[in-house]
C-alpha cells in the first residue's frame, strides 16, 4: 500500500506481492520510504522485488524479498545515496544476486537478517554492516568502502572491497571466503572475530589488531605498510614490497613472518624476521 512516498507490505492479502516495488529504470525514484512488514512476502520472477532508481530511498525488510530470476534488490544511483536496512526477521533472496547496485552514488546495506545470494555494491563510498547472516559473497567494488563485521556475523563467501580507501572493522563473526582490500590506502581493524585471509593489496595499507583471528595469510601487498598487533592470532604474515613498519607486542603469528623492515617485536611468539 502507498500513500505519498511510502510504501508499506503488510501480511494482508494479496500475500505475497507479485510485482516489482519501486519504478526501476522507468524512475527516478528519489526519497522513497519502503517497509516490508514481518510476515509479508514479495515474489517477483523476471524482475527485482524492489528495484528503484534515485537517490534518497531507504528499504526496511522485515518479511521476505524473492526473485526467482534477476536480483532480488536493484538499486541504480549515480549520485548521493540508499539504504537497506534488512532486520533479523528479515529475508533477501534469489538465485544469483541478492543485491545489484549500479551507478556511482552508494547503498549502505545493513544486515541483521538473512541473505541468500551474492550482493554486488558496485562504484560508490558503500557501506556493508553485518550483523547477521549472508550465504554468499560480497563485492563493494570501486570507492572509498567500509564493511563492519559484528559479533554473529556470517558471510561465508569472499569480501572483496576493491579499489579506492576502504575501511574494514572486525568487531566479531565470521568471513569464511576470502578477504580483499584492493588498491588503495586501506584499513583494517580487528578486535575479535575470525577471517580466513586478509590480502590488503597495493597502496599504504594499515592494519590494527587486538584481538581475533585471521586462521590462514595476511598480506599487505606493495606500499609502504604499517602493521601492529597486540593480541589476537594471525596464521602468517607477508608485508610486501617497500619499506614496512612492524609493531607486535602481544598475540601470536603462527607461521611465517616476511618482508618486514623496521619490526619491533616484544612478544614470546613471533618469529624473527628475515
Ligand atoms: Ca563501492
Ligand atoms: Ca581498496
Ligand atoms: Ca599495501
């Protein structure tokens, strides 16, 4: 039901809704307000379930978004920015891609609830907080991007955050693919949680760690990197090319420490560098 710009999905019938909310390409949506209340279900074959082009629009999923066959959500921005906001009751779903935002503008994508299929964020200074569960990967593509990954957290695909200045905080949960920051002056900051591998690429890359874990590789790529730790447990560490900086006065690296130039080490378990 839609009264000025605001669109409400309650449980009522006809549930579940079968066509497309929002105007996609034919749009420009802009300042949009739609809620999908618990219990009210949008299924939607050849076409996104909520699909808007615009700026300004914020998405409340607390019921469940079905494409059978294109991306559950689009969103086209080339400018300024959208939200989703999908809560723990609340379901996104499709075959391949859960997500597409096209366009330059950004979606910050806020997620207690439950993902199947890949989201694709695209160009755009995107926001990814996940505080529940995604079955598959995410790609924050172009810009200067930030994912927070908070306690009960799951991506179990990979997290690639591209190219630009992108920021990553590891406040808890879990990323079971692999973790790439791309080119660009990145950061990343862990405090708990777990990652498989963390590959920060070229640029000045940082990285902060005071506590979870990286199982497998943390590589900071080509650039003059700066690396310090004082807790947690890393499964090896390779700085790359360029004149590094290594701090460690707490934690644990399990393997192999590399390409470290200035290191300062006040540990029990690091290992000395080569
Ligand atoms: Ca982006
Ligand atoms: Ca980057
Ligand atoms: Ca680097």
């Amino acid at each position: 039901m839609t009264t000025g710009t605001t669109t409400v999905c309650d449980a009522t019938v006809p549930n579940p809704w079968t066509s497309t909310v929002g105007s996609g390409d034919g749009g420009p949506d802009d300042g949009r307000t739609v809620e999908v209340q618990s219990g009210a279900g949008v299924v939607v074959g050849n076409a996104s379930a909520v699909s808007f082009a615009g700026v300004g629009n914020v998405l409340s999923n607390s019921g469940s978004l079905t494409a059978t066959n294109a991306a559950a959500i689009g969103f086209n921005n080339s400018t300024g920015r959208n939200r989703v906001v999908n809560t723990g009751t609340g379901v996104i779903q499709a075959d391949g891609t859960a997500i597409a935002a096209t366009g330059g503008g950004a979606l910050d994508f806020i997620n207690a609830g439950l993902v199947t299929g890949n989201v694709v964020l695209g160009a755009g200074d995107d926001l990814l907080d996940l505080s529940g569960r995604i079955d598959g990967s995410v790609d924050q593509g172009a810009g200067n991007d930030t994912a927070i990954l908070r306690a009960g957290g799951t991506l179990t695909g990979a997290l690639a955050q591209g190219a630009g200045n992108d920021r990553l905080e590891v406040q808890g949960g879990v990323v079971n693919g692999a973790t790439t920051q791309g080119a660009g002056e990145d950061t990343a900051v862990l405090s708990a949680g777990t990652l498989a591998s963390l590959d920060q690429g070229d640029g000045v890359d940082s990285l902060q760690i005071s506590g979870g874990s990286v199982t497998g590789t943390v590589q900071q790529g080509n650039g003059t990197d700066n690396f310090l730790m004082t807790d947690g447990t890393l499964g090896a560490l390779l700085q790359g090319d360029n004149y590094d900086s290594f701090r460690m006065t707490g934690g644990r690296i399990i393997g192999a420490f590399e390409d470290g130039d200035y290191a300062s080490v006040r540990s029990r378990t690091a290992t000395t560098p080569r």
